[in-house]
C-alpha cells in the first residue's frame, strides 16, 4: 500500500477532510499493520478559525501545523487521551484536520470511535508529532475497495468557545456509519 503523497495534503482543508473519508490510516507497530478506514473527520481552517489550536498563533504545540501539509499534529487531551490530525495546505497556514473515526479493517485492537479511542487503537501518541504521513511506519493510503457514499455536513464536536465558528459545518462523516463517534 503507497503513501498518498505531499500533494493531496497540499490543498484546501476542507476538500482534504472530505476526501480523507473512506481512505485507509495503517499504522506498522511491533511488525503489525494496525489498519483502519476513517469515517469521521473534522476540518481547521487555520488561526483565523476560532475553533483551531493555531489561533494562538506558534507555539511549541501548534508548530507543526504551521510547517509543511502531509505530516502528523498529535496531541494530549484532558491529560490522558491522544488526538491525531493530519496537516494540511501550504507551510505556514496553520490548517489541519482532526481524525475522528475509523471503521476496524485489521488488527485494530479496540475501538476506534472517538479522536481519543482512535490513537489508542492505532498505537498513536506524542511520540508521532510532526510524523510524516508520507512515510512508510504511519501513513494514509487510497482504499482499493471504497465505494463513494453520501458525506453528512454537521458542526464540530467540543468547539463551544468558538463563538460563531463552532456552528460551522466542518464535521464530515460517511452517512450510515456505525462506527461514527456520534450523530
């Protein structure tokens, strides 16, 4: 299975996001493909979205969604729990998107539904921040057996304090999926 290339990060997030649902994210730990097919995804625009991390602006947390598209920006959670998104767009725009579900294809041990349950099933932590998804240890890859399904537009999950932008329908998930995090 190939990596997608730097190219199909380097664009819109919003298309990226959508385009992500239905694609494969494999993950070889200890020898073992951890393969899961995401389900669920969130889009951040960038600082001028409230809702994104890099509306802080750069900082030792969000730099590498300020770098180049195609890498990973994980990060910790109420203390425990590890979230994964996927950068996106050219460097310096501080865009990326969240990985909120998959649907189980192979040796996921665990649940997957959920930012958090997800890294935990796949084995992902603070270890893979700034990873670069076009490699061969975590990456994202087309799925051979997708077929194209209707995608459902609702607003983000957990984005409160962002004022207008938590209503903004940039939460996308493949309709019917039992494996979403939530309708």
């Amino acid at each position: 299975m190939q990596a997608l290339t730097r190219s199909f990060y380097d664009r819109d997030t919003t298309l990226v996001a959508r385009e992500l649902l239905g694609k494969l994210l494999i993950h070889r730990v200890d020898g073992v493909e951890r393969i899961g097919k995401i389900v669920e995804v969130e889009a951040y625009l960038g600082p001028h979205d409230l809702a994104a991390h890099t509306s802080k602006g750069i900082t030792p947390r969000t730099q590498v969604m300020f770098g180049p598209p195609g890498h990973a920006y994980v990060y910790l959670i109420y203390g425990m729990h590890h979230c994964m998104n996927v950068v996106t767009e050219a460097d310096g725009t501080g865009a990326a998107v969240l990985l909120r579900a998959l649907e189980p294809v192979s040796a996921l041990p665990g649940n997957a539904s959920g930012p958090g349950r997800l890294c935990k099933a796949m084995g992902i932590n603070k270890s893979h921040y700034g990873a670069d998804l076009c490699g061969s240890a975590l990456f994202i890859c087309g799925n051979p057996d997708f077929e194209p399904v209707s995608i459902v537009e609702r607003p983000r999950i957990g984005v409160d304090y962002a004022g207008a932008w938590a209503d903004k329908p940039l939460r996308f998930y493949m309709e019917g999926n039992p494996y979403i995090s939530r309708k």
